[in-house]
C-alpha cells in the first residue's frame, strides 16, 4: 500500500487529484476510527458532517463526494479530533500540511 507520509505535500495533493477514491476512502477512514473512539454511530457521525446519516455509508460503498464536501469533512476532522487518539499516518491532516508550507516558505 503507498504511504502518503512518504510523499511530499505536492505529490499528495497531485495523487489526489488525479485519484478521488483516494480521498473518499479518507473519510470513511477518520469516520471509523473516530466514531469508534468517541463510542458514537458512524450514521450519527456521517449527519454531523454531512447532514445526511447514510453519506458515510454510501462513500464506503463506492459513491463519490464534491471536493467541498470533502474539505470540509476533513477540516471538521482536523478540528476536532480527539488529542488522545493518533491521526491514521496514512492521512494528511491539513494542519499539519499548513505548518510545513508555511516552514517551508
């Protein structure tokens, strides 16, 4: 399996562009391992994000998602992921990226 850790923050954002599963498949993802964490349902997880409880569902059986759907999924992760619980290392996390762009520069 590719490691996005491995890659520069430009060849992520390239990757997943060109590979939307990829990001779809984020998100189910952060939703289990934080709905599992918190002892919460995916479904009630998959409304606070989605305003729709079967989303989550849908994602994990192939549908797709719009990129602003998935941004903000993923910041709403960012923000309010659980200090105690590790972010999956396969996953950029957003904050992170910003604070390497922003070293970097």
């Amino acid at each position: 399996m590719l490691k996005l850790s491995n890659l520069t923050l430009e060849k992520r954002v390239d990757l997943l562009h060109h590979n939307p599963m990829m990001m779809t498949n984020h998100i189910v993802d952060l939703a289990s391992t934080f709905s599992k964490h918190l002892g919460i349902e995916v479904s009630a997880l998959s409304r606070r994000l989605f305003k729709d409880s079967k989303k989550i569902q849908q994602l994990s059986n192939g549908h797709d998602l719009y990129t602003a759907r998935y941004q903000a999924a993923l910041a709403y992760f960012d923000t309010n992921w659980p200090s105690d619980l590790e972010w999956p290392s396969d996953i950029p996390r957003p904050s992170v990226a910003e604070r390497e762009d922003a070293s970097a520069a």
